[in-house]
C-alpha cells in the first residue's frame, strides 16, 4: 500500500461501524442471499411423509416453493443435495439456490482491489506463504511463487503479479518467474502485447516479455492523484483516480476521478497532451477525461459497452453513500453526468463484469456487513448475492461463479452467479 492511501486507510479505520445496514444486501444477518426460490412446482397436495420428508402427490407436484427431486419434495432454495435444481449438489451452503463454499483459508485481503484472478481451472490469490493457486472445484493449495504482491492479472499463457517494488511473471503452466520491471505499483492489467500498472502517482506499461537489462517502462500519465484500479479497452487504458486528502480524514468528497489513455507508439521523445511522456522507446498515450467529481472511485471494469466503477463514498458519511457507476467508452459528453447504477452501497470496492452483469464487493469499511452484489448492465434493481461477509476486497468472475476474498483471509466462491 502506497504511502497515500497508507494515511487514508488509517484515518479511516477509526471511524466506528455502527449504522444500521440500509443497502450492499446487509440487513445484520450472516445469509446467503439470491435472486429468486427456484424449483416451485404448485401448490399440490402432499401424498405423506417418511422419515420426515415430504412426498409427491398422487399428481408428482409438491406444495409451493418445494420440487419434486428424486421421489420427495425438497427446498431447492437451501437443500445443499438438490442446490438450486434437482441433483445439483452443494458442498458448502445453499442460500435461495446458490451454493457459496470456502475454496482456501489462510489468505491475504490486499489494499488493491485486483488481489485475485480466475483461469478456466485455477484461481489465484495472495496467501501467507506466498502468491497461491487453488482448483475452481475445490482442493488443495498450491503455492505458485514465494512473496507478496497487490494485484494479480492473467493472460492466456501467463501470471502476472505487481508487488510494491517489480513486476512479475511466470508462465501459468509451471515454471520460474521473471521480473519485468523494477518499479512496483499496486492495481495491475494486462493485454496481448503489454503489462499496465498504478504507482503512487503514475501510470506506467512494459511489454509482456520484460524490459530487459537497464530498461525503463513507458510512463503513460504522470501527476495522478493516488491511482486505485485500472482496466483495459481496446487500444486504450483506463484508472480510476481517488483525489485529494481531506484534513478531516479520507478523501474530499467528490474530488476523484476517471482517466483513460488512448494508446500508441511514439513517434518521438516529446511531451503528449494531457501530461503523458514518451520515453524514446515504450508506449505513449493521450490523455481524455471519462468522469470527474467522484466520491473516492476505486475499483473499474470495462466492457464493450462502457466504463464502470466503484465510488466507495465519504468518511463523512461512513461509507454508506458509496455509488456504482458507469459512462461510454469515450467519456461523458460536455454537460452530462456519468450514470448511476447504485446508490447507498457500503464502501463499494472492487468491481468486475461479464456480457450482461456487474458485479462488486461491498467492503463494508472493514466491518463485517460486506456484501456480494450485483445489477445488469441495462440497469434495474441490485442484487445481493452474499451478505453477512467479512469486509470482501477483491473480486473475480468466471462463466459461471463469483469468487471474492474476505478480510478475514477466505477464498470465496459463489454459483451460480
């Protein structure tokens, strides 16, 4: 963690949790929530019990919100045997028809909202002895390399981690890792020719291979006020910027920012528009601005459909007017206004999408009331999908699951999302 936000988050944790939970899908329980019971099946009469259990009428149906599954009506809202649908089975536990399990203890919440990955088989997570692997189906953890890092990001072939002084690579079938640069950051991406990363200030790039001896990554933009998370678009990067410290403690309100850079080779070693350097050898950029005025924004996804991000709020209000947001690709138009998608989240944090949904974490300040939420990208209303959860940091997505890391150091996995 950068010195900055160091000062922020200390200044932040003093600040006592004692609000009534009024969005994030924290109403001071520990549930699982969903969306929806599925597997109703009418309202029929029972045809009798054994041992307990409910069987079919004489008409196969079962009484209403209970399936018919394998001879008996069973809950498939919460029966961890039939977990969302007749024989789909739930080795942690259901909650409204979707299994939520531990896939790994032991490891680290990161202060960057990109502190885990998912492959098509592994996710990938800093843990105490090191950055770590665990099967997507459960098992046994892996440790990948030794050390700690801030952000983790994935390739086709290969892992990338960024820890407070390099950034780092290692292939994802096994092998040993390489240093690609020795300037570290905290929130990391990566594309098909090129790695991206935050510093305390900067946002710089290298190739996928490395620098190589004496070499220096491009500087993309300079003079960023505390840079927080960063994706990518095609042909162009964007970050989220927290803004400027308040004497009172945290952030101002309203004073962050969203930035992206539209990327090329240089052409020369001058200055660009916008602040961006070229460096004589590496990327260039040209700075544009997506949003401006936002409360704190930290964690960003982007999509072929736009930009989205997470405003976590104001310590002024104790983090309970955090906002999910979203903007074109190109930035909001002269006049207008970035869109809302949710309001009266605590302390939004990390934030990931797929082609119809978004998903975020809900840190909760630290507190124990974090939530798993999500809304579709068309808008409408927000979904908790776990709450109850221990201040969630990072976040993952997959075709099917959600995967979230706990302050408490759990790896969580939740399907179907």
């Amino acid at each position: 963690m950068d010195a900055r936000r160091a000062l922020a988050v200390s200044q932040l944790a003093v600040i006592a949790i004692t609000f009534a939970a009024i969005a994030c899908g924290s109403d001071g329980s520990t549930q699982l929530l969903g969306t929806d019971r599925a597997g109703a099946s009418g309202a029929g009469a029972p045809g009798g019990t054994v041992g307990g259990a409910i069987l079919p009428g004489a008409d196969g149906s079962c009484p209403t919100d209970l399936a018919a599954c394998s001879g008996v009506c069973v809950d498939t809202a919460t029966d961890v045997g039939n977990c969302g649908a007749c024989g789909s089975a739930c080795s942690g536990t259901c909650a409204l028809g979707r299994c939520v399990v531990t896939l790994a203890t032991g490891g680290i919440a990161t202060s960057d909202p990109g502190g885990i990955a998912v492959s098509g088989t592994k996710v990938y997570y800093f843990g105490t002895a090191g950055l770590m692997s665990v099967p997507v189906s459960g098992g046994a953890p892996a440790m990948v390399a030794p050390g700690s890092g801030n952000a983790i990001a994935l390739s086709s072939t290969d892992l990338f981690w960024v820890t407070s002084t390099s950034v780092m690579s290692v292939p994802i079938a096994g092998g040993t890792p390489t240093t690609l640069a020795t300037i570290g950051g905290g929130a990391l991406a990566v594309n098909a020719t090129g790695v991206y990363w935050t510093t305390d200030d900067a946002i710089l790039s290298a190739p996928l291979a490395g620098l190589g001896d004496g070499g220096a990554p491009s500087t993309l933009a300079v003079g960023q006020n505390d840079p927080s998370g960063i994706a990518l678009g095609t042909g162009a990067v964007y970050w989220t910027t927290g803004g400027t410290l308040s004497s009172s403690g945290g952030f101002a309100p309203n004073t962050g920012a969203v930035t992206s850079a539209a990327l090329s080779e240089p052409e020369d070693g001058g200055a660009l528009d916008g602040g961006a350097v070229a460096d004589g050898g590496g990327e260039v950029a040209t700075l544009a601005a997506v949003a401006s005025a936002q409360n704190y924004p930290v964690g960003i996804a982007v999509s072929a459909g736009g930009v989205y991000w997470a405003a976590a709020g104001s310590s002024g209000a104790h983090f309970n007017d955090g906002t999910i947001m979203s903007a074109p690709l190109g930035g909001v138009a002269d006049g207008g206004a970035a869109v809302t998608l949710a309001t009266a989240q605590r302390f939004p944090y990390a934030i990931a999408v797929d082609a119809t949904t978004l998903y975020w974490t809900c840190n909760d300040n630290g507190g124990s009331g974090g939530a798993v939420m999500s809304v579709p990208l068309g808008g409408g209303a927000p979904v908790p999908l776990a709450t109850g959860q221990s201040s969630p940091t990072a976040l993952a997505v997959d075709a099917t699951s959600v995967y979230w890391m706990t302050g408490s150091g759990a790896l969580m996995k939740l399907t179907p999302k």
